[in-house]
C-alpha cells in the first residue's frame, strides 16, 4: 500500500503496512484492502505508519484531509512540511 503526502511544496511517497489516523470520531487503522473512505484528521494530531521494512515513523499533521482507497492513502495538508 502507498502513502502519498500531499502539501503545496511537495509529494512523499512511502510504502507501507499500514496507517494510523486519529479523527473526532476516533482512531483508525488502514491496511491493504480497506474500504474507500475520507476522513478529516483531527488537529495537531499524529498520523502514525508502519514502512514496509517494520519501521513506525510518524507525522504531526496540523490539519488535514486522508482519501483512503483499497492500494493508497493520501494525506493532504496545506502546509509546507516539517523535517
């Protein structure tokens, strides 16, 4: 599965097993295969992934927007960035 993070500088792309993302609604943890949904993250908030390789990194978002398919998620975020 794919992470994009969109921001207005630029695009990452990760591979990955799987997200979490935290809303007003609760946590949520996208895998491979996930019914296609969007949510609205709740802010200054941090969006927690698994790399492929076993490795959990994490990204304070702000605000942002996640549109989850069954292969890729994608984070989008009006802010440049951090790191």
């Amino acid at each position: 599965m794919e992470l994009h993070i969109i921001s207005p500088e630029q695009t990452v792309i990760h591979s990955v097993a799987w997200v979490e993302a935290k809303t007003i609604a609760g946590s949520f943890v996208i895998q491979p295969g996930h019914a296609p949904t969007i949510l609205l993250l709740s802010a200054d908030k941090e969006l927690v992934f698994c790399l492929i390789n076993g490795k959990q990194e994490s990204l304070l978002v702000p605000r942002g927007i996640l549109d989850i398919s069954r292969t890729t998620v994608t984070l989008i975020i009006n802010q440049p960035l951090e790191g």
